[in-house]
C-alpha cells in the first residue's frame, strides 16, 4: 500500500506539476491542498489520514498538541532551512522526521525593490487610473539617485538591497544591534549611529532582520515618528518586526509618505482586514519567496527528502 503525502498550501496549484514527482510516485501518493489551514484543528482533520506532510514556510504551525493528533505522520518537510513553527523536540518525541530544503535570497530582495519603487513612483494607483479612465498622471513621483535609503539588517538580503541602492545612486545607511563598519564597508553602505538615526535620516527604509526578542516590536509609534513626513517604509521581513497599528495610524495620519508590506500578522490576510484598505499602503501576499526557480528548489527537495526517507536514509534533517 502507498504511502500518503499531503502537500499543503499549495495556493497556486502548482506543487506537484513544476518539478517531477515520479522519483516517489510509485511509493507515494500525492494530494495537494490549495486551502489555508487556518487552526489547529482544521489541520488535524485534513492530515490525519497522511503519512508524509510538505508545509510551506512558515504558515502551519505544527506544535506538540497537533503531532498527537497525527499518530500516521513520519516525515515533515519544511520549505527553507530554518522553522520557528515546528516543535522539533516533539516531533522526535512522536517518531516524526524533520527535513527542510534550500531557499534562495533573490526572490525577497528583487520583490523588495519592487515594491519600494513601486511605492516611490506611484505604479499601482497610476496604472489603476489609466486602466478606469481615471485622471492622467496624479502622483508626483519620489527620486531615489541621491537620496538616503536605511537598511534595518544588512544580512545575506540585505546586503544585496544595498548593492542595489548603490547602483540606483543612493546614499545607503546600515543598522542593526551587531552590526560593525567591517560588514558595511563590504557592500558599501555607512554604518549609522543608532537605530533612530537611520530613520531619522532616510528617505527610505527598508527592513532586513531576523525575528526574534529582540526585534520583536523594534518599529513602534515611537519609532515611525522619528521619520520624515516624505519618508517611505518598506517590510519583506517579518510582520511582528513592524508594530502594525502604529502602522496604519501613521499611514492615517499622514506621517508617512507610503509604506509597502509582504508580511502580516494573520496569513492569508482575513477578509476585511484593515491593512487590505489602508491608506497609502502597498501591500502584497507573501510574495517574497514565490518564484518559479524557488518553487523549483523547494519542491525538487522535497522529492529528494522523501525519497531519501523512504531510501532510509533521511537528508537535510531539520531539529
């Protein structure tokens, strides 16, 4: 009898058709689900019957609570290298197998360009003008070739949002708690003094870091009012970086010029959710990672995970 793979959030249907699947095929069958689980118990329902279960990033949390309800499961596969979602230590408790894959930082820095120039020139409401019979040109476009661009996390990602800062003729800022003038020399951005200097002093920032304690609420009312009026924030991080209330009463208030996010608090985004129609906000969902080159990792790995679980030889164990 087969074994059953459960491939989860699969919101584009695409899973099991953009990389071949035939290495496991004969030992597996493979049903997508292109539906959010959005609880606990929605999840133990729909993979109760499911030996092998693939989870997109970070979107389902697997806790302790919901292993004991999947006694069939063996193998987890984890789209990335890093899972804060995950209880590993439950999952060995439960005789769970834990595997990730590879995840490329291209997609996230080139969707954080996007959406930053998109923002500075007005891309979304001039295109939507255009296409209803709407007013010619109503936006003003903001430059950036000598303006500031502040980089909260200069990491893998944020080190090439730099680059390319430089290359559009930006001055580029750099913060982070353990940051040194080493790294920044490296990408040719200037180590700021502090955290409210960075925002105090750019034209646009974009956020870059990882979450965790300490960044956690890093930008609150507090420190969205330390940025110019004209000022624009960009966040393909994580959402809990950026309090999202002080957001939207900013954006509200018009002490901001724009902001652009990738990431929110609840994903998917519910229904009339107030991000969904707030004021000179960008928003896209969860675009970052979603590349056909990534999807091809992510699901060429996870073909080669269960094969080589299946093989006994379990690869890119995660926990």
């Amino acid at each position: 009898m087969k074994l059953r793979c459960a491939v989860i959030d699969d919101f584009q249907s695409v899973a099991t058709t953009v990389v071949d699947w035939s290495p496991v095929t004969a030992d597996v069958e493979v049903v997508s689900f292109t539906e959010h689980l959005a609880t606990e118990d929605e999840a133990a329902a729909a993979l109760a019957g499911f030996d092998i279960v693939v989870t997109l990033r970070e979107r389902v949390p697997f806790p302790a609570d919901l292993f004991a309800r999947l006694p069939r499961l063996r193998l987890l596969v984890a789209s990335g290298m890093r899972n804060s979602v995950i209880d590993f230590d439950a999952a060995k408790r439960h005789g769970v197998t834990v595997c990730g894959t590879a995840s490329s930082s291209t997609p996230p820095v080139e969707l954080t360009w996007a959406l930053l120039l998109g923002l500075a020139r007005g891309i979304v409401p001039e295109a939507e003008a255009l296409r209803t019979d709407g007013p010619w040109q109503s936006t003003l476009g903001a430059d950036l070739h000598g303006r500031t661009l502040g980089l909260l996390g200069l990491g893998k990602i944020g080190g090439r949002v730099a680059q390319v800062g430089r290359a559009f003729g930006m001055d580029v800022l750099a913060w982070s708690q353990n940051l040194t003038e080493e790294r920044t020399d490296e990408v040719g951005a200037t180590l700021a003094a502090s955290k409210e200097d960075l925002l105090a002093s750019s034209d646009f920032v974009s956020v870059h870091l990882a979450l965790g304690d300490r960044t956690r609420g890093l930008i609150g009312a507090a420190e969205l009012a330390l940025m110019r009026p004209t000022a624009y924030l960009v966040n393909t991080s994580r959402a809990a970086i950026v309090d999202t209330d002080a957001l939207l009463a900013a954006l509200r208030a018009g002490a901001l010029a724009g902001a652009a996010t990738d990431v929110f608090d609840i994903e998917p985004l519910p229904a009339g959710h107030p991000v969904r129609t707030a004021p000179r906000l960008l928003a896209t969902p969860h675009l970052g990672y979603v590349s056909r080159a990534n999807y091809e990792t992510y699901y060429g790995q996870a073909v080669e995970n269960i094969r080589a679980f299946l093989d006994g030889q379990p690869v890119r164990r995660l926990g």
